[in-house]
C-alpha cells in the first residue's frame, strides 16, 4: 500500500511513522485510519487491506511452522 507513492507505514509529507487510529471491517476488505506520529504534521489517511485467508491447514510433526523450533542456535561470526 502507499500514499502518494510512497510507502503508508510513513506520513508521505513529513516521513514520520503512522500508527492506526480506528478501523471498520466488512467481508470485503478491512479500511484502518492511520495518523501521522509527527504532531506538527497531524495528517490522517486510509489504509485498506484484505481481509487474511485460510491458505491450508498446518500441523503434524513434518509441517509444524507455527510452533517454531524448540532452540535457538547463534553463530558466532569473527570480525
């Protein structure tokens, strides 16, 4: 998504982030009204997305992505 071609997580105008300050969802899409963080900018927009859909079903030992791994494993790399 972007406003005024530049990417919406910026305010277009000052390039302060946005943060969401109300949202109204239908079953077509979902509309956010974003504020620039910058309170001497103070400028409003709307931001759409689609509602997420259901891709396939995960689970089991093979495909278990949303779990994660059980460690972590760092790597020291030499300077």
């Amino acid at each position: 998504m972007q406003i005024a071609g530049k990417p919406a997580e910026v305010c277009p105008y000052c390039g302060a982030g946005l943060f969401v300050d109300g949202v109204n969802r239908t079953d077509m899409e979902i509309v956010r009204y974003v504020v620039c963080r910058n309170r001497s900018c103070g400028k409003r927009f709307l931001s759409k997305q689609a509602p997420a859909k259901l891709m396939r079903e995960v689970g089991g030992d093979e495909d278990d992505s949303a779990h994660g791994k059980p460690s972590l494993t760092l790597h020291k790399e030499a300077v």
